[in-house]
C-alpha cells in the first residue's frame, strides 16, 4: 500500500518524466511549455499573501466555480482571492471572468519543494479544492501549517470509489486533512465515507454547477458572435446545430450525421467546438475531408453560405449556446463521460447527449425526471442524432418544451454557493487581512 512518504519519493523521481509529459503536451499546445516555473512551486509575482487559493483544475470547474468566487469577492473585499488552475484553458478562462480582480498562476507539482515554496510565497488562511482534485502532499502540508481546508463540490463515483480504495492509506489521511467535505449529492456523501472521510466532516450542500447566471461578458460575446452570423438583417435566419466540448471520434458521428441532413436542410448551419484548442486544425481537416465548406471562427469573417463554423477560440462557447437552436454535448459517445448539459440549459436549448454522461449521473437524473434531455444509446449513434436532429427541425414546438424544462432543472436546484460559502465564513474565524504585493527582492 502506498504511503504519504513513498508517494513523495515517487513524485520526485518522476519529475523528469512529469515535464517531459509537459514538453510533449506543448507540441500543440505550446502553452504547456510557458510557465512552467509556476508548476515548481514559483508564483507568479507581484502577489498578496494571507488570502484565500481556490483551486479550479480547468475550463468547466473554472465556469462551474464563477458564482461561488463572485461572492467569495464580494464578501472578502480586504482577503487576496486566488485561483489556480492546471491546464492553460483554464487559465485563460481565470483571466477572462476574473481579471485583475483575482490573482490567478498554475497549481505546481505535487512534489514536496515545489508545494513547500508555493505555499511559502502565498502563506494562505485557506486552500479551496473542488470536485476530487486530491493533491495529498499539498494538503498534508496545509494541515502541517493550519491552513483551513475545505473541499467543495466533492464528487466520488464508484469507479474512482474503488480506484481509491487500493491506495486507501495515502487517500484516507488526506481527506481527513479537509475541516469540511462538501458533496454534490448524498450518494456523493456516502461514497466519502466509504473511502474513509469521518461523517461529521462531510456535508451534502448540493452541486455549483447548478448556479450558473449569464453574465455581461457572455451577452458581449453574444452580440460579437451574431455579427458574424447574422450580417444581413434581410436574409432568412439559418437554423444552428452545435456540437459542444467534442473530442475525437465526436466529430466524425457530428459530420455524418449533419450530411444526411443537408439534402432536406441546406440551409442549417453546423458549429464545432473543440474542447482543446490542439485539436483545432486536426477538427479543420476533417471538415474538408468530408467535403463541407468551412469557416474558422479565428478567420473573424462573416457567415455566408458556409456549412461548417469552427469556433477555434476560447471563452466564447457560453455564447454560441445562445445563438443556436439546437445543442448537442461532446464526450458522451466516447469514455469521457460527457460535459456540462446545465449550460445550454441556461439558454433554454433542447440538448441532446450521448450514452456515456458517467461525469454528470446527478445532474442527468434530474433532466431526465423534468422530460428535460434526449438521451442516445451506443448504438449507431450518428443515425440516431441524425432522427433526433430532424424532429426537432421538425417540430419547433418540442424544442421550446425541451429547453424551457432543462432552464426549469437549473433554477430549480441552485444555492450550493450560499451553502460553501457559509462554511467559509464559519472556518474562517479570524480577522481578514492581506499584506502588500511583495517586492522583486522577497
């Protein structure tokens, strides 16, 4: 079984492999290879110590996280705000909702030195982390300096439940480094527990990713967006289908399906967003290949009688959601386990998901209750987008009714940011302070 020690030891003779790992990321994302002095431990200066770090790994936690980090700002105005991230969507997505207004650099390695001088140059009251992002040498050293920890929208499926359970004597201790454990769902409680989080610690306070609001970026957005696709004000509205978040082999069931459907529908409009940016041009590629005219977002040209847009931009897919008329979601027909339905569900679209949706089973349980989501099986999926495409084109009527039950799910279940920041105020019992940005020299 391995321990905390023997995890350190690991860790440390893997750092060569670690950044290489990085290296080869950057081959199309060249992203990875910046900054990699912030994932040794290094902070990027100047920077407030004695504040709050929230951890957020990537774009959907980042988006997920938005309501919860407005009020944290709001009720802590005189507190440093922190967010990390550990992908560079995410980071770009800290800097697009937040700005200045919080302070924001790469989580480091989870390594004894790198950890030890992060939090070093921070020295935080308290360390916010979300979902099961376990950083077990991080948060034992939290715990070794009375940093308050607090783990929201804890989320624990069976499968990582018994993932876990073999390293049992590394997991169990970090847990019950966290003064509070708060869970999207009571299964989600539970399965903490079974991992060995003590009940008194664990709180179900419900999922962030319910209290997600338009704000004024997404409606700038919006309105940049439309330009490009509704240039002339007399030509007939084109019907929009948006294939959201889409990794490999998405596409492919995408594009097939959008074929058989342009001999009755010339005129609909298929938009692609890859969910990484190194997949850009691969997407590209494809689109050519089946023989559909294209236009890339980054083109900044308007719509004409193109097929394809790529939106091959970050930042800008909360607003596409808005502008088109049906969604489907990306990382459903594959292992992935699916992306965020609750976000065209803010915008009143009718969504339709594969058959794998593994990374949301709370939230899709509450979709399908409300008549709220088209769910596909594994068979033959692009035929069966295909009939799901073509009756709603068909039917206007049912995606009103479709999308005004997944916007009802969304109203229905938010207010798990009331409930985590109400255990922020509680563990944070001193008076909040910050210290001036430290010189070049600290």
């Amino acid at each position: 079984m391995i321990s905390l020690l023997i995890y350190r030891i690991l860790l440390l003779l893997l750092l060569p492999v670690l950044l290489i790992f990085l290296l080869i990321r950057s081959k199309n994302n060249v992203a990875y290879r910046q900054r990699l002095i912030e994932r040794l431990g290094l902070f990027p200066k100047p920077y407030l110590q004695g504040g709050i770090v929230v951890h957020a790994a990537s774009v959907g936690e980042v988006i997920a996280l938005k309501s919860f980090i407005e009020k944290l700002l709001l009720t802590y105005p005189d507190l440093p705000i922190t967010i990390t991230s550990f992908t560079p969507t995410g980071s770009a997505q800290v800097t697009s909702l937040f700005g200045n207004r919080v302070q924001h650099g790469y989580l480091p390695l989870d390594l004894f030195p790198c950890t030890a001088l992060f939090l070093q140059r921070l020295k935080p009251k308290m360390m916010i982390f979300m979902e099961t992002e376990l950083w077990p040498n991080l948060i034992a050293q939290c715990a070794q300096k009375k940093v308050k920890l607090l783990l929201i929208n804890g989320r624990l499926s069976k499968k990582s439940l018994t993932s876990y359970q073999k390293i049992s004597p590394l997991i169990q201790p970090c847990l019950n480094h966290f003064d509070k454990i708060l869970t999207q769902s009571q299964d989600n409680l539970e399965h903490f527990v079974q991992l060995g989080a003590h009940n008194n610690r664990c709180i179900n306070s419900g999922n962030l990713k319910f209290d997600i609001s338009v704000s004024e970026q997404v409606m700038d957005k919006k309105l940049e967006l439309s330009k490009l696709l509704f240039a002339d004000n007399n030509q007939e509205k084109r019907a929009i289908w948006l294939v959201a978040s889409t990794h490999e082999g998405d596409e492919v069931i995408a594009l097939s399906a959008f074929k058989k459907l342009l001999p009755q529908y010339p005129q609909l409009l298929l938009v692609l967003v890859p969910r990484h940016p190194e997949r850009f041009e691969q997407v590209a590629k494809l689109c050519l290949e089946h023989d559909l005219s294209l236009l890339k977002r980054s083109e900044n040209k308007v719509i004409s009688d193109e097929q394809v847009w790529l939106l091959d931009s970050l930042g800008e897919l909360m607003a596409a959601f808005d502008l088109s008329d049906i969604v489907t979601m990306g990382g459903s027909f594959s292992e992935v386990g699916g992306h965020n339905p609750l976000e065209p569900a803010l915008f009143n679209k009718p969504i339709i998901v594969g058959h794998n949706m593994s990374n949301f089973n709370e939230i899709m349980q509450k979709l399908r209750q409300e008549k709220a989501i088209i769910e596909l099986s594994s068979n033959e999926p692009s035929t069966q987008i295909f009939n799901e495409v073509n009756t709603l084109l068909q039917q206007p009527n049912r995606q009103k009714s479709l999308g005004k039950n997944a916007f009802n799910v969304v109203l229905a279940n938010q207010g798990a940011s009331d409930k985590s920041l109400l255990e922020v105020q509680k563990l944070l019992t001193t008076k909040n302070t910050c210290t001036k940005p430290l010189g070049e020299n600290s």
